[in-house]
C-alpha cells in the first residue's frame, strides 16, 4: 500500500511541477507581449507629439497612423491616448514580472487586460468608423492586448483549479 501512495505522491509532484513551469511561460509571453505593448504605444506617442507626416506607416487614405494619431480622438482629457497605453502595458509588465509570485495577481492581470481591450477595441471603433482610417500601429497594439487578454484568460483557469 505504501508503494501506491509513494507512486501517487511523485506523480502529483510531476504533475505541479509540469503545471507551475506552464504558469512561467505564461508569465514571460504576457511580460514580452506587455514590452512590445509598451514599444508600440511608444511609438504610436512620438508619432502624436511629431510635427512631420511619416512615411512609414502612410498606405493611403485608409491607413495612415499620422492622421489617427493627431486626430481630435488621440487624447482623452488632455492626456494622449498612446501614453496611456505605455502605462497601461507598463502595469501589465510590472504584474506579470514583480508582482507574480501573489495570489491575487493572476486576476489583477486579467482585469487590466480586459480593460486594455475594451478600451482598444472602442478605438479600433473610432479608427474604422469615424475616422475612417486605420493605423498600422493602434492595430498591432490591438493584436498584442488581445494575446495578452488570451493568456491571462488561460493563467486564470490554471490558477484557479490550483487553488
């Protein structure tokens, strides 16, 4: 009888050990997508404040970062919207390298990434729909707090059946 319980109780390590290896890569995918956030948003920040049209996102009419990114719809209160998005991907960061090892951190993550998205998608929105241009960048940006919002979805269920 011993031998089984002695069997089961290496299978049970095997097994949180696999799964706390899984939440670790889960971890450092949010963590790089989260610095490729923060590059973007950067970008897309430099491209607000910048007083010359840029070529290399200028496709046309339909997609030009240049005009999204100067619109009436770049700033919320005085505060440009790619700077938010460089704090927000900087929280996003900060949760999924300093602050990972909490319990609560997982739902942290994954509120913030849902916000991140909401907020995304209503100017992806406003890109498509009232603006009638598309920016290369707020678009990959769009892509990248998708994956993210994915992975803490996933990071969450993980956590949760740990508990």
């Amino acid at each position: 009888m011993r031998l089984a319980v002695s069997a089961t109780t290496h299978q049970s390590d095997a097994s949180n050990a696999t799964s706390a290896k899984g939440v670790r890569v889960i971890f450092v995918a949010i963590a790089v997508l989260a610095v490729a956030g923060m590059v973007l948003s950067a970008v897309s920040l430099q491209r607000h404040y910048a007083r010359s049209a840029t070529a290399f996102c200028d496709f046309g009419e339909r997609f030009n970062c240049d005009i999204v990114n100067r619109s009436e719809y770049s700033s919320m209160m005085g505060i440009p919207v790619a700077g938010i998005g460089v704090v927000g991907y900087g929280v996003l960061f900060a949760l999924a390298t300093l602050y990972r090892s909490r319990r609560e951190t997982p739902l942290r993550l994954l509120v913030a990434a849902s916000a991140g998205l909401g907020f995304a998608l209503y100017l992806t929105y406003v890109e498509g729909y009232v603006l009638d241009t598309w920016c290369i960048l707020c678009l990959s940006s769009l892509a990248v707090i998708g994956m993210i919002t994915v992975l803490t979805v996933t990071l969450k269920a993980r956590a949760g059946t740990s508990e």
